[in-house]
C-alpha cells in the first residue's frame, strides 16, 4: 500500500505547475520580441503593420483578461487554464505557419498581414485566459497568511518569461 500525498504537497506541485505554466505562456510570448521586426522587413511588411501584431495580440488580452476570469468562476480554473494554454500553442503554432509561407511566397501582401494579424488576434483572444486563471488558482490555494507570496510566485515567472524569453529569441534568431 502506497502512501497518498498530502494536501500540502497536492498544493505545493500545484503552485509549481501555475508557476512553469505562467513562465513558459510568457517565455513563448516574448521569445518573439527580438525576432519580430526583421521577420516582418523579410515579409515586405511595414513596420506599421509590423507593429499590429503585437498591438492587436495584447489589445485582445486587455479585453478577454477579465472575461475568462469570469468565466473560470463558473466553469472552474482548470478547463480555463487548459484552453488558454491550447490556444495559445495553436495560435502560435499558426502564426508560424503562415509566416513560413509567407517567406516561401505562397502568400503575400494585403492576405498575408491580414492572416498574420488574426492570428495574433485569436492568440490574445486565447492565451488572455491564463494569467488571470493562474492568479486565481493561487488565490484559492492561498490562506490569507501566504496569498501574497503565492502571488508573487505568479509575478516571478511572469518577469523571469519576459527575461528569458527574448534572450531565447536572440539565440534562436540566428538559426
């Protein structure tokens, strides 16, 4: 017979995974800052249009934030927390795609910003669902002794996915 885990350890493996989720969601968020400037110059777009895709992506996380963390209240953080994370690789993984083809010249022009734009319009539609979903998590796996260090542990892979992720990209941008 095998001893079960107590509930302080079950927590303890939960405020880590929150934390590696929020970590990777913004290493894979920022990863695309020092790279995205000269993919957009090799896609012939300006860097007006250039500029869309980050300020339709967060646009979108401005707006959704709050609804998916409604929507965790009723539906429960998990589901919430699993599609954020699912949209958020699919949306990349499309935004990918299409500049791939983009660069390939199978697409172009006016159809290749627009797509490029909705994916990254569907992303922060997506991925908006995970930071306040993982706040919240904490939030009820917190007494109210060690709610803000627990938070804090959400604010540490926030700040350590904005680090990393873009030194990532440097290394990653040369390949």
């Amino acid at each position: 017979m095998s001893a079960s885990p107590t509930p302080g350890a079950a927590t303890g493996r939960t405020r880590l995974t929150l934390f590696f989720t929020i970590f990777i969601a913004m290493l894979g968020l920022s990863v695309l800052f020092p790279i995205i400037a000269p993919l957009g110059r090799q896609l012939g777009l300006t860097e007006t249009q250039t500029g869309w895709f980050s300020t339709g992506y967060s646009l979108m996380q401005f707006v959704f934030s709050p609804i998916w963390g409604n929507r965790s209240e009723r539906q429960g953080r998990k589901p919430i927390l699993i599609l954020g994370l699912v949209g958020f690789s699919i949306s990349f993984g499309l935004f990918g795609l299409l500049a791939e083809l983009g660069l390939q010249g199978v697409l172009g022009g006016t159809l290749l910003f627009a797509l490029l734009v909705a994916s990254r319009l569907i992303g922060g539609v997506l991925s908006s669902a995970t930071l306040p979903t993982a706040q919240a998590m904490m939030a009820d796996l917190s007494d109210k002794n060690d709610r803000a260090a627990s938070l804090g542990l959400i604010g540490a892979a926030f700040g350590l996915g904005v680090v990393f992720g873009p030194a990532i990209g440097a290394l990653l941008s040369t390949v």
